[in-house]
C-alpha cells in the first residue's frame, strides 16, 4: 500500500475513535439527550471514506489481485470441504 493512503487510513481513524469516544462521554454525561443528528453524520462520513479508500486500494494495482486470489483461496476451500 502508498504511504499516503496509510497516513489517511490512519488520519481517518483516529477521526473516528475521537468521534466514538465524544459520543460515549455524552451518553454518560446526557444520558437521556442522546447522539445529536451531527455526530451521526460525522461517524457516518467517517465510515464512508473509509469504505471508498479501501474500494480504491481493492481496484486499482496490486489491491485487485491480492482481493482476488483471496477469493479464489476461499471459493477452492469451500469447494474441497462439499
């Protein structure tokens, strides 16, 4: 994998422990307030860039062929075990 894309995988996640961690402290703190609207969104941002790197890496160079010679390895061991 580029080191650019590890640093933002890495950037993302640190985006979304922080965002997890805020939610959990307002649950504590407003128990009966729960997740604002923004939070959701944010987290939900956060998931989907994830989602889009990791579409990007599995697509483009080495990421296509090592996705698919997984899925070859776990079809041929489906396959031995029927």
């Amino acid at each position: 994998m580029h080191e650019p894309l590890i640093r933002l995988v890495a950037a993302v996640h640190l985006v979304v422990v922080d965002l997890v961690d805020r939610v959990e402290r307002s649950r504590r703190t407003h128990r009966e307030a729960g997740q604002a609207t923004t939070e959701y969104a944010l987290v939900l941002l956060a998931a989907a860039l994830v989602g889009l790197l990791v579409v990007g890496w599995a697509t483009a160079g080495g990421g296509a062929g090592k996705v698919g010679r997984l899925f070859d390895r776990v079809i041929d061991a489906v396959g031995d075990k029927l």
